[in-house]
C-alpha cells in the first residue's frame, strides 16, 4: 500500500497508475468476458466435460466456425427466414418494453407533475415514498403480485366484488400479469428523471403563458410537456432498455405465451446446454441494444454542443 | 554560468522571459521580472491581460511553455506546487470545509511533519496574529467573508513561505471593508517580512498596497515603477490611461531643446519644461493629469503666455472632497481638470456654461511615444 | 385550478396506493393463520416462526449480507477511481473506449452480463483450476454493475466539487495522494455512502447474475425465494420481506434524517455568520 503511495505521491507519474486500475478491472471483468462470448458463439456445442468444442481443430487445423449458431437465430431449421423461436421473443420483447415505457408515461407523467404541485415541505417525504418500494427486494415486490392476480387471488376478488366483470378472469401468467409486473417495478425510474425535469422548469414561464392568454390546459400541453421532454427521453429509456432484457418479471409473472429474450436465453444456457448459441444469442443482443445507445448518446451529446 | 553579481541583478524572485501558451491563445507573452526580497509587488491589469497566468505559474498549478522562473537564485520553473517554498492565497479563500480553522491553518504544517508542541505553537501564534484565536473551532462555513480571508491569510503565512502570493485580495469585500482590509493586510505582511506578489484589475488596490507596480496588457508588461512613478511618469498611452484620469493629445514636435520642449497638438503648441529624445517632426503623445491643471472663471483670470487654453464647462461631476470639470475648448475638443473644494462654502466657484480659463505649470504634461 | 390540484393528489394517492399494494398484501398475509394467499383467516405468528427454522432462508440471508457488503465496499472502490479517472483526466489515450466500458454495465442486459462473466469464470477456472464458482465470483459479477451505478452517483459529486481547495492543498504541500485523502474525499462523504448503499442494495436483490455465477450449495437469499416462487406462494416468504421492509424503512428514513439534519445545521450556522 505505502509503494503505490510513495508511485502516487510522485505526482505526475501517479496519473497513469490511477488510470491503470479501473482500466484493468474493465478490461479483466467486462471486456474480457465478451470476448470469450464472441469467441464460444462460433465453436461447435459439445457434451460432457466442456460444454463446447474447440475453435481450432488440433487434429486437422482447421478453423471450425458454426455460422449456423447466428444463422438459426433467425432462420428455421425448415429454411424459413424470421421464423424462429428467437426472432418472435425479440419481437414481442420489443413491443412490451415499449408497452411498459408508454405504460409508465401515462402513470407516472401526472405522478410527477402532481408531486411538483405538492407543497415544498412534503415534497422531500412524497421522493422517499416513492424511492421506499424501490429499496425493497424486487423478487420480493414481483412475488407479492403472484399472489394478488392469482385466479382467486385479491384482486378478482375485488373485480368481483365491484361487479366490473361477471367470471373471474385469468391474470395471472397472461400479458396482463407481465405488463402490471413491468409497469410496478420500472414507474419509479420514469418518475425520477420526470419529477427532476420538472421541477427545475421556472414557473415564470406558465406564468408568461397565462398572461398572453393561454388557458391552464393548453399551457400544460405547449409549454410545460414540450419543455419537459429530455426528462421524458430520460425516463423512456430508463424504462425500455432494461424491459427488454428483463428476465425475473416474465418469470414469475409471465406465461409460455409472453417468452421473453431474457428467458430465452436463460433456457439456452441452462436448459439446452447450448452455449455456443447462447453467446450467439448475447451478441446479437449487445448489437441491438448498444449500438442504437451509442447512436442516441452522439445525438444527444451533439444536440447538447449545439 | 551565472556568477554572483547576475543572480543579485535577477533578484529574489525573478522570470525569464515566460511564455504561456494555451493552444492558439498566448496568455504570457515574455514576461521578464525582477522582484525584490520583502517588497510588495503588484501585477495590474484588466482581465484577460495574463496576471493571474502569472501568478498561477509562479504557484506550480501552470507550466510555462517557455522561459524559466528563479527564487533566491535556484530554477524552480518544474517544481510541482506542494514542493515550492510558496504559498498563496485564493480570490475564494478555498478554505477546507471540513476541517476546522485550526486544522485549516495547521494544515501546511502537517505536510512538514512539524513537531506536535512547535506546530500547535505556531498555529496559535497565527491565529492570533490575524486576531482569530476565540474562532479556532469553528468551521468555515461558520465564519464571515472578512474573517475566511483571515484565516486563508494565517494559513499561507503560518509556513513562513518564502514568497507569497495574494489573488485579488480585496475583490470579494464591500468597499468599506476593502480600506480597512487594506491596511491590515500590509501591516500583517510587513510584520512577517514576506516577499509578496500580489494580482489585481483595481488600481486603488495596487497603488495603495503595493511598493511597486507591473502594469499588464495583452501578456506583457508595460511598465515596472513605484506607484508614484507609474502615476506621475507613465511611458506609454496605455499605463497613462489606465491609471487614474488623464488627458492624452498626439502631437507633432516642433521645437526641441535640453531644457525644453514644444509640440504642436490639437490644442495648441504645449510647452514642455524638459527635452524629449525624437527627431522634430515626430508624433508623441502628451498626457497631462487633470489634477495638474488649474480652473478659473474666464472674467477673473489673467493670461497666460503658453499652457493656457480657453473654453466652456460642459460637464460637473461632484465627488464631495473634489469635482471634475469637463470643459469643451474651441474646436470641439474636451479637457478634464480637477479641483479639490478647498473652501467650503454653499455656492459654486464655477459653474455650467461657464466660461473659464485654464492652465498648466510647463513641468505638468508627461510626453510619451504615440503608440 | 382547485379541481386540477385535487385531481391532482387524488392521482398521487391511487398511484401510492398502487405502489404500496403489493407491500401492504405482503405485511397483511404474513400473519395469516393458513397457508391461504387470498382469504385472510386469523391472526398468527406461525410463519415467523417457519422462518426463523427455514434454514435455507435464514443461510441465504447472511450469504447475501456478506456478498451485498463485500459488493458495496469494492464498488465504492472502483467506482471513485472509474469516477475520478472521467472527471479529472480530460484527456488520454482510450478514454473513449474507458467511458464506453464504464457506461455499459447501466445498459447490459443482466442476463448477458451474468452468460459473459460466466464464460470467464469457466475459462479461468480451466486454465487455473481456481476459483470456484461460490461467493467470489458472485461479488465480482455485483461489482460490475454495482461499480457502475456507484461511479456515477460519485462522478455526479466529483464534478460539482469546488477545485480550488485541491489546489489549495498542494500548495500547502500535500502531494497529489495526499490531496486525494485528506482533502477530495472527505468532502464526498455523502456521495460514498450513497453509493455503497446503492451497490449493496443491487447486490442484494440480484438474482440473475447471482444464478449465473453461484457454485451448488451457494445460494442467496434472492435466489432462494427464486426458488420458491417458480412453486407457488409461500407465507414464510412474506414474513420475511416483512422484515426486509422494516429494515430497509429503518435504514432509509435514518438516512434521510441524516441528510436533513446536517443540511439544516449547515443551513443555521451559515445565516449565523452572516450575521456576525
């Protein structure tokens, strides 16, 4: 400890030592492990012992590449092209994380814009609440909902009860379960960045609204919405791209009608033994995860420069 | 390679030629100074002009992109701050929010592994001196601006540095806390014998701490003198300007002898009671400081043979303890003069629309090149 | 204007009420006399007392404490540095790449971030014959992202932070290292603890990454109520986040008085000095 100390305390050559640490814990523990992913998703599926096949033949030094662990992602054994197992867990991944990210706008949009009309004072004790949940485990929180949308679970007893519907539906292990789930666990990362987004807007200019004649509801919608719209994108992202690989939620909550890519992968990794297309499988999605993200992040960095 | 007598003429502190450079932007232009040992030095200059460059490269937080800079003879241009013998103080104080003001003022002195009994001595004895001593416990944010300022005094004296180095002294006080600070921070300074470069844009502040000036502009310096000299004897345009009140005319030299002068300028010829060095028909400027210049109804005064001229006040401006008259001569052209309202009485002397008469002793303009 | 406002809590309220649900369901059900999940039939302490004799429970507790801590303080760790490295050193050779990396775990699906730490553990594992899959390699796997959110919680302070009181300290002779510890990060104090509270909270709740990289027989808590749930609801379970939620509201609105109460002062002693 007193060495890298007395290499620290040398000033300008301590910088490059400071660097150097989380450089290699990165490069050891996150860039490593992908390129091991990359590597495992052109070799050959094997049995016992390594779950793989070497890349490298030593007998014949050949290089066996097994295009097909891509290439079955998205064409069937039967030739068909986006016919797979796969590329309908992609799709319908896609279309819930949008499903909750819209979900959670139209939840937690008034959420925040009433917490920012609330009183100052409470407004310290009104973030708490909404961070307290958060804090508690979210398996358990996921749990909690199996038992309340559970056939005669609480909340077909109420349904009942009101008389909003005449048979019990089925809740549970249906898009309805999944999407609730979704929509319980992710509203508070869409109410923070909105709240913040929020309440940093300068009440002056609804005020200069109101004073060139706009009615309270028109000003909301062309002064404060539009104003409001990196906490928006903030929030919406937040929202989707973790929904996308989200692998707790549509397991408990979700049926074999809602295969999700998170679970797809999982099965491929630990029921199918198959790791080889797994990695495959994990690439693809860091492509289309990332390289959007990083697209955005230039975007926004530039918009931002501008 | 530099003997005895060269190290004696670059003085205890002392830069050479120092360039400083931020990519296509030269904040110092080769600047080269030769302080002395236990002077108060002030680096003058509106903003931009390079000082606080300046001074941040004689604290280590710059490296020059050329030149060298000396204390007591030895080259500490690569010297990292925490090795120099130089402390400074921040315009902001920069005092360490989480420690108390004896820890804030023991700070340095741990870095040098100062015994336990000498360093709670000294501590105790600066704070004293800066008249904290009931305040040691209290932390920063307890304190007022003009007690932050003494204790980020007491904590770069506290370690005897060799130079110190004041950032803006008096910039953050109201200004009747600046006339009382001032005094006590040269007393303070004086008591402790420390070499002191100290950094404003307020001439006041120079004039009345420093012993002697460095006027700046644009990275360099214009002109290195006592207050008095810079005042009384500017050698450019510039330093005439930016030093108090002044009026400048260009002029053609028309006459020149060793004991005096003439020029020709918008004005009229004004007669200089020295010679200058210029060939006849050179352009020079003259300046001739307000206060130089003597005002009187034009009805109650008798003529002058030269340095006298004839116009209409424009303008007043009262300041109590003395006015400014704006007078507009025959052609257009404005002078400022200045008088101190010697006598107290309720009407005025002079007043608008005046027509007055005013004039200069021969030794009162201060001619300099016409750049 | 009233009606708005009154829409406006009555939303605030159905939505609380909404996020407190499940919790509220949870407490209510863990003193449930039966097994039943949706009929509450009398009061009992019975599934506390299963609790405290489910030893897989009670294991998988003090496993995930041990591996949520070990977490925490190694995410402080790499997190100040990750941090320190974006906010002072503007310039270096792969800074791009560096932030891209640092970035990418707040990103990354779980599930492929626990298949690619996996994959490296296996491999080390066959070149080195060590480690072993147990609470190691879940603690670098929490690390990762918990590294990640610490960073920018740390990074968010950095930046903020007045430099000047660096410079004043090594004027004054403290070297860069010195600097650093007595000076940048005792005025981060806030910061490292909510990041260490942040990353052990991840940690804790993980079940991804801790399924991924844990070795047989080592199970966290989350794991096990993983478990658990894939067979049905079990009331001992909700005893147990009844209890988890009291800790956490404890810890939280203890943290929070803290914050208010050293903001306040800070607040008080201010207006003290100004008027001195």
């Amino acid at each position: 400890m007193t060495c890298i100390a007395a290499l620290l305390g040398r000033g300008w050559m301590g910088r490059p030592l400071v660097i150097a640490v989380p450089y290699v814990w990165l490069g050891l523990f996150f860039l490593a492990p992908f390129a091991i992913m990359f590597y495992i998703s052109w070799v050959d599926m094997g049995n016992d012992i390594l779950p793989f096949k070497p890349l490298w033949d030593e007998a014949s030094g050949v290089l066996r590449l097994r295009f097909d662990n891509y290439t079955s992602l998205w064409r069937s054994d039967q030739g068909q092209w986006f016919d797979t197992l796969y590329v309908d867990a992609y799709l319908r991944s896609v279309w819930y994380a949008a499903l909750s990210a819209c979900i959670c706008l139209l939840v937690g949009y008034p959420f925040a814009y009433a917490m920012t009309r609330a009183d100052a004072r409470w407004r310290p004790l009104l973030l708490l609440m909404v961070m307290l949940p958060f804090w508690t485990s979210l398996l358990l929180r996921v749990y909690a909902w199996k038992g309340l949308l559970a056939d005669q679970g609480i909340v077909n007893q109420a349904l009942l009860a009101l008389g909003w519907v005449q048979t019990a539906p089925v809740l549970l292990y249906t898009d309805v379960s999944l999407l609730v789930g979704m929509a319980y666990v992710y509203l508070p990362f869409m109410v923070l960045p909105l709240y913040a987004a929020l309440s940093k807007q300068n009440p002056q200019w609804l005020e200069a609204a109101y004073d060139l004649g706009c009615t309270p509801w028109r000003a909301f919608w062309i002064v404060t919405v539009p104003l409001s719209w990196r906490g928006i994108g903030a929030g919406m992202i937040l929202v989707f791209v973790p929904s996308l690989g989200e692998f707790v939620i549509p397991s408990l909550l979700g049926g074999p009608e809602n295969l999700m890519i998170g679970r797809v992968l999982w099965d491929e990794m630990f029921t199918a033994n198959n790791w080889p297309r797994a990695s495959a499988l994990a690439t693809v999605m860091v492509l289309a995860i990332v390289v959007p993200l990083v697209w955005y992040a230039r975007v926004a960095a530039k918009d931002d420069r501008g | 390679m530099t003997g005895e007598a060269s190290l004696a003429e670059k003085g205890f502190l002392s830069t050479d030629a120092v360039v400083k450079q931020f990519d296509a932007a030269v904040a110092v232009n080769g600047v080269s100074l030769s302080i002395r040992r236990g002077e108060i030095f002030a680096l003058l200059g509106s903003s931009g002009c390079g000082k606080s460059t300046l001074l941040r490269m004689l604290a280590g937080f710059e490296r020059p992109t050329q030149g060298r800079i000396y204390l007591d003879g030895v080259d500490i241009t690569d010297w990292p701050p925490y090795e120099r013998p130089i402390n400074m103080m921040f315009q902001s104080y920069a005092l360490f929010p989480h420690l108390s003001v004896w820890d804030n003022v023991a700070f340095g002195l741990r870095r040098e592994h100062v015994a336990a009994a000498s360093l709670a001595d000294r501590v105790d004895a600066m704070l004293n001196l800066v008249q904290l001593g009931a305040y040691a416990k209290r932390k920063p944010h307890q304190l007022s601006g003009g007690q932050q300022q003494r204790v980020a005094l007491a904590r770069s004296l506290v370690k005897r540095p060799q130079l110190l180095l004041l950032d803006e002294p008096l910039g953050a006080l109201d200004k009747k806390l600046r006339e009382q600070t001032q005094f006590e921070l040269v007393n303070i300074i004086e008591q402790v014998g420390v070499t002191c470069v100290m950094v404003t844009h307020d001439q006041e502040e120079a004039m009345t701490m420093a012993s002697r000036v460095a006027v700046m502009d644009k990275g360099r310096v214009l002109q290195v003198g006592e207050p008095h000299d810079i005042y009384e004897f500017p050698a450019s345009r510039f330093v005439a300007d930016f030093i108090g009140n002044v009026n400048l005319f260009d002029g053609e030299l028309i006459e020149d002898l060793p004991e005096r002068c003439v020029l020709r300028t918008e004005v009229g010829p004004i007669h200089v009671g020295h010679g200058v060095s210029g060939a006849l028909g050179s352009t020079l400027t003259v300046a001739i400081r307000p206060e130089k210049i003597s005002i009187a109804r034009a009805d109650a005064a008798k003529p002058l043979a030269h340095n006298a001229w004839r116009g209409k006040v424009e303008e007043i401006a009262y300041f109590g303890a003395y006015s400014t008259y704006i007078v507009t001569l025959e052609h257009g052209q404005r002078m400022k003069v200045t008088e101190s309202n010697a006598l107290r009485h309720g009407h005025r002397d002079i007043t608008w629309e005046d027509d007055v008469v005013m004039w200069c002793d021969v030794m009162a303009p201060v001619v300099m090149p016409a750049t | 204007m009233a009606k708005g406002l009154w829409a406006g809590r009555a939303w605030l309220a159905l939505v609380y009420a909404f996020l407190y649900a499940p919790l509220l369901y949870m407490v209510v059900f863990s003193f449930n006399s039966t097994r039943q999940d949706a009929r509450y039939t009398g009061f009992s302490w019975r599934w506390y007392e299963a609790l405290l004799n489910d030893t897989k429970l009670v294991d998988g507790f003090w496993l995930s404490v041990q591996v949520a801590t070990l977490t925490g303080l190694l995410s402080v760790v790499v997190g100040t540095f990750a941090a320190y490295v974006l906010v002072r050193y503007r310039r270096f050779g792969g800074r791009s790449l560096f932030a891209g990396m640092a970035h990418a775990p707040l990103v990354m699906p779980e599930v492929v971030v626990g298949l690619s730490l996996l994959l490296l553990m296996v491999g080390i594992q066959t070149l080195l014959g060590w480690p072993e899959r147990g609470v190691l390699t879940i603690v670098i796997g929490h690390t990762l992202l918990g590294s990640a959110y610490a960073m920018v919680v740390i990074q968010a302070r950095l930046s903020e932070m007045d430099r000047r009181i660096e410079e004043a300290a090594m004027d004054l002779g403290a070297r860069p290292y010195q600097v650093f510890m007595l000076v940048t990060l005792p005025n981060m104090t806030q910061a490292l603890v909510a990041a260490f509270l942040l990353a052990f909270t991840l940690s804790f709740d993980d079940v991804v990454i801790a399924e991924f990289l844990s070795g047989p027989g080592v199970n966290t808590l989350p794991q096990v109520v993983f478990g658990y749930a894939r067979r049905g609801i079990n009331p001992t379970v909700f005893a147990a986040a009844t209890l988890l939620m009291l800790a956490v509201t404890t810890a939280a609105v203890a943290y929070s008085v803290w914050v208010l109460r050293r903001s306040r002062q800070r607040a008080g002693e201010a207006k003290r000095a100004l008027a001195s």
